[in-house]
C-alpha cells in the first residue's frame, strides 16, 4: 500500500463553491461543494483521441472523504511509476 499522496490538490475557487482539483495518469479529480454543503467526487478521464470524459461521480463526502475516495481511485486506476 502507498505510504504518500500520488494527489497533489489545488484549490481552484474559494467558498461557497470551494473547488478542488488533482491530477494523477489520465484522470483529473474535482471535488466541489454541493448545496446541502457535503462535496461531490467526479473523475474525469482524459482519453488520447478529445475531450475528457466523466467516468466517475458520487457525492454525500466530506472534503476529506472526497479526497481520500479519489486516492484509493488513483491507487487503484493509475500503475505506479517506478524508477
């Protein structure tokens, strides 16, 4: 199991819409807030041939439960690039 963070977040807009985005292999994470004030998890996936597509998306989380679903995603979808 990983011991670091493959997600480096970057929050994109302040609250209330409180928009973060990670990049990890072909997907980008955002998680936003949603207007019952939990976080929606959607990931994008970038195929070679266009434009990103929505592959996954699921709210209910916490901003930390958004971004811990996300790492599992990333761990799980994304091989691991070793030296």
């Amino acid at each position: 199991m990983p011991t670091a963070s493959r997600l480096t977040w970057i929050k994109v807009a302040p609250e209330p819409d409180d928009l973060h985005f990670a990049e990890c292999g072909p997907f980008g994470f955002e998680v936003i807030r949603t207007h019952e004030r939990d976080y929606l998890l959607q990931v994008w996936r970038y195929p070679p041939e266009g434009s990103p597509l929505l592959w996954w998306e699921r709210d209910g989380f916490s901003l930390d439960g958004a971004k811990a679903k996300a790492e599992r995603l990333a761990d799980h979808h994304v091989p691991a690039i070793t030296a």
